[in-house]
C-alpha cells in the first residue's frame, strides 16, 4: 500500500470540509487547511510505523476539532 494514502486522504476530506464551510458561511476555513498541509506528510511515518502514523493523523485531528469547540463556545465562529 502506498505511505502517502493516509495523509492524503485526511487531507482530502479536511479540503472538502473546508470548501463546505466556506460555501455555507459557517465557520473559520483556515485551521482545516492548515491542518490538510499538516497531515500529509505524516502518511510517510506509516512505512516504518503505522500506528505512529494514526496516533499523528488522530491528534491533528482532536486539534482541529479542539479549537472548533473553544471557538464555537466563546462564539467567535
């Protein structure tokens, strides 16, 4: 399997939440992409260790979601 899926695909998904976002006004796009540029090379740690790879991959994600939530709560969204 190719080490660049990982990080490609949560990239992907995190682009197109961002375009969603975006579309429907609902919300800071930039930590998605920040988070999309982040991830992708972390797709090259699977080739050694690939639960190293998804423990990164998860961790960009509960930051993302982190700061979504903090944001949301002091209404700045």
């Amino acid at each position: 399997m190719n080490p660049w899926w990982l990080g490609s695909g949560t990239a992907i998904f995190l682009i197109g939440h961002a375009f969603y976002r975006a579309m429907l006004r609902s919300g800071r796009v930039a930590d998605r992409l920040v988070a999309a540029v982040c991830v992708v090379p972390l797709g090259l740690v699977t080739s050694f260790a690939g639960w190293a790879a998804m423990a990164a991959v998860m961790v960009v994600l509960g930051v993302v979601a982190a700061i979504d939530h903090r944001l949301a709560t002091r209404g700045l969204t």
